[in-house]
C-alpha cells in the first residue's frame, strides 16, 4: 500500500498541508546533520505537515520556524535532554505531551516520548502510520464514550 493511501487509512479527518518538495527535504537534512528515515522522507514528500483528529500536529512541517522538524530537534538536542534524544528523528506529537520519534539506528520503531519522562519511552508502533492508527483509534474510542453518556 502506498504512504498516501495507508495515511488516508490511518487518520480519518486529515487537513494536509502541500508536498514538501525535495530540496527542502535535503536542506532540513543538512541542518539537522542526519538523513531522515525513508518513511518519514516518504511521508514529508505527499504533505509538509498535517493535524490529527484534535488539532494535535502529528506530522510537524519541516522548516525553520520553532514548531517546526528542523526546530523542535534542534531544541531537544541540547544538554537538556537524555543523550538519547539527541539522536532521534522526533516528528510530531498527539496533543498531551508526548511525542513521536524514530531512532535511525532502529527505523522500524516508532517511539513515544515525553520530556518529563526522561529516559524513558515507549513502542508506538512498526511505523508512523500505526502509531497515527492507534491513536486515532483512542480519540474514536473516547469519542464513543462520551457519546453514550
């Protein structure tokens, strides 16, 4: 399945933004002194951001600004943060906290963390979609809950 389709899948109300075009891939790759991994590379090349079911960012656009891929990483690599941190791909957050990342020596992980967890972390998922999928999922599920109140 393609990344268009299995991101259609994954998130039901997507409001992306436009591809991001390669050079800018390559710039944020630069600045960051690390290729991104090649899902997150696919991803970035059919929208340059987009929000979750809450308005959550769960891709950041890549750019300059703060809330930006290129900003946030360059944040969360100072003396801190866990050293681990520093060598991840963090790309977006659900909203609450925590954040999603991808550690390029282990691209088929997604990890979940939050600053106030310090070294730890969870497992969201094999890839971005599925850790999009789940929490979509846990947003549809509260969503019923409140529903039958």
């Amino acid at each position: 399945m393609d990344a268009l389709r299995r991101l259609k899948s994954a998130v039901r109300e997507l409001s992306m933004a436009a591809p991001c075009p390669e050079p800018k891939i390559q710039t944020a790759e630069k600045r960051l002194g690390q290729r991104l991994p090649d899902v997150l590379r696919a991803v970035y090349k059919i929208t340059n951001g987009f929000c979750g079911p809450t308005g959550a960012q769960f891709l950041w656009p890549i750019g300059r600004q703060r809330q930006s891929l290129v900003g946030l990483n360059l944040f969360f690599r100072q003396d801190l943060f866990p050293p681990m941190v520093r060598n991840w791909v963090l790309f977006g957050d659900e909203g609450g906290g925590a954040m999603w990342a991808i550690d390029p020596k282990k691209p088929d992980q997604v990890i979940r963390w939050d600053a106030e967890w310090g070294d730890d972390f969870e497992i969201a998922g094999q890839d971005p979609f599925e850790a999009w999928a789940r929490k979509q999922a846990a947003y549809d599920e509260a969503e019923q809950r409140l529903d039958k109140r």
